[in-house]
C-alpha cells in the first residue's frame, strides 16, 4: 500500500472529512433541512410538490398489518422499488424487475415470492436498515426504465449519476455502475465502479473500483473510457434545482436516467462522501473555495449556475483518437 502524506493531499486540494463537516456542511446546511433528505419519503413528497421528475411513488406502507395482504398492492405491478425511508448506503433497497408466475424477478436475476417481499418489508418497519435502527416506513416507488445507452456498463443495477451542488452550483460528478462484487447495488465502498464525468460534457474522465484505476467493467468488460452521458446539461440543471427545492447549500443529488423521460431525482444526501475525488482524480477543495468567492445572487436560475460552472471547471478533450468514435455517434455512448 503507498501512503500520501496530508501536505501532498493538500496540494492535491483533497478535501478531507474534517474540513467538509466544518466548512461546507456545517456552515451551509442548516440542521433544521437534514430531514428533508435524510428521510426519503419526504424528499419525494417534496420532489412533487416542486414539480421536478422522479420516480413516481406508488404508494407507503406504515403498519405491520398492511403487509399481510401486501400482493393486493403489488398485484397490478411487474416491476417496482422498495426502499426504507432513512435507509442509507444502498441498504434496504429491493429492485423488482418483473415476474415469472407468483415469483418475482430481482434486478440480479433471482426469484423471490411473496413471503420473502413480507419479510424484507417487515425488516425495513422494524429499522433494520435504518440510521440508528430507528423504525420505518416502506417507500415503494416506480421502476426505472434502464436506458439503453448504458448496456453493458452496470451489472444487474441501474447506473446513478452523484452531482456535488454547491451553493447551487454543481461542481462534480461521478457515475457509479453496480457489479457483481456490489450486488448490484451503486456502492463504491461495496463494489461499485466509479466513474468521474467532465462537468462540462459528461465524458468519462477516469474510473476506479476499490480506489484501484480501471479501464473495462470487471463484470461485462466493456471499455469506461467510452462513456458519455445523454441530456448532459438537463441532468445538471436538474441537480441544481434541488438547491432551491431544499435550501441546502452543500449537497449531493443522486440522479437516474430513464430511458422515455430523461434524468429523474433519485435521492439527496446533506453529507456526500468524498469518494468522488478518488474517481476523478481530483480534490473538491479548490471549485468549492472558487464558488465561495462568488458574490451571492450572482447567478439567481439552476441554467445560468450550470453555464457558469461548465465554463469554470470544463476538463480539457482527450486526443481525438480517443473521441472520434463517440462524436460519430453524437455524443453519446460509442
């Protein structure tokens, strides 16, 4: 294992734990806004009532009882979400993708019945997956419709996009491709692939598993290098309307494509994790402190936040001999 030394993380301009709790956190999010994102359900309630795409909320479940005639509500659903509403880490959340007879199909490709979709939910009101163990309440949301572009590059899980918004502005991004090893789960700490996106374009820039470098999905083989994400500028300026929609100032926006409508609002966090340097090789420090110094109410809409920031910290191109293939297809994936 190498070791770096904090003065050369420093220079690097990584920002550390300590530093993002005190400074950004801690000076940007007022406390009383933490529930607005930590509990998902409200974050949804909130996504309606501002009018911004996300997955559709199908319906809740609050009390034991509900759960004894649950396939009454899931009997018109081939595939759905379940999630817990303070769930954190990916945990807790369970991908139905279709049916099979009384079984219903996982994302990975296994079948449940019935009883083990009682079990889980059960688990979730009990707080099993829950900050603190706290008890629950069952989200069951639409499912996304994978987008084609993405084929081969996330294994048995929909690929999300995690924007860092500051003060509205966002100012980077990663995408994170489930694998085998993160049981199909967006988890960089479990398994998953990060891959950071020029917040200019949203081009590949570099891609990691376990804070190792890689080039092809360990699963599909695919090349990483080659990604491009479609509706680019939509995505963003989605991710910085969630500034208004919330009023947190230091925030990450975990954000979905659908393959018919377009980016949609997956989740939000008040205190994103800093592995998103280690996928694109880059410390956060120097675009928060350069959107400190701008003056408040500068730039007062999410489009005009986005254009500053894509002229800020666009990354510069690759050799043509490494874009050639992805311009011929318009910019999307080769």
């Amino acid at each position: 294992m190498k070791w770096i030394s904090p003065w050369h993380l420093s220079r690097l301009g990584i920002l550390g734990m300590n530093c993002r709790n005190r400074d950004f956190i801690g000076r940007y999010n007022e406390r009383r806004l933490f529930p607005l994102v930590d509990d998902k359900l409200k974050t949804k309630l909130l996504t309606e009532e501002f009018g911004l795409a996300s997955p559709a909320l199908l319906f809740v479940v609050r009390e034991q009882f509900a759960i004894n005639r649950i396939e009454d509500s899931l009997k018109e659903l081939d595939g759905f979400v379940v999630k817990p509403a303070k769930g954190s880490g990916g945990k807790g959340i369970l991908v139905i993708t279709g049916r099979r007879g009384d079984r219903f199909i996982k994302s990975s490709g296994a079948e449940i019945d019935i009883d083990e979709i009682r079990r889980h939910m059960s688990n979730t009101l009990a707080g099993l997956y829950s900050l603190g163990g706290k008890p629950d309440v069952v989200i069951v949301e639409e499912l996304i419709e994978f987008d084609n572009i993405f084929d081969g590059y996330s294994h048995e899980g929909v690929p999300d996009i995690r924007v860092v918004v500051f003060r509205g502005y966002p100012v980077m991004a990663m995408m994170r491709l489930a694998t085998h090893a993160s049981d199909g789960k967006a988890n960089l700490h479990q398994g998953a692939v990060g891959v950071g996106l020029d917040i200019a374009t949203g081009r590949c820039l570099k891609a990691v598993q376990f804070g190792q470098p890689i080039k092809l999905h360990p699963d599909t083989h695919k090349p990483l290098d080659k990604i491009q994400v479609a509706d680019w500028r939509a995505l963003m300026v989605l991710a910085s309307q969630c500034y208004e929609m919330t009023g947190l100032g230091y925030m990450g926006a975990d954000i979905v494509l659908d393959k018919s409508r377009g980016p949609q609002v997956l989740e939000l966090n008040a205190r994103p994790g800093l592995s998103i340097q280690v996928a694109n090789g880059l410390g956060l420090l120097p675009r928060l402190r350069h959107i400190e110094s701008i003056k408040a109410g500068k730039h007062r809409t999410p489009e005009s936040r986005v254009d500053y920031a894509v002229e800020a910290f666009a990354e510069p191109l690759p050799p043509v001999s490494e874009t050639t293939a992805t311009l011929a297809k318009g910019g999307k994936v080769a």
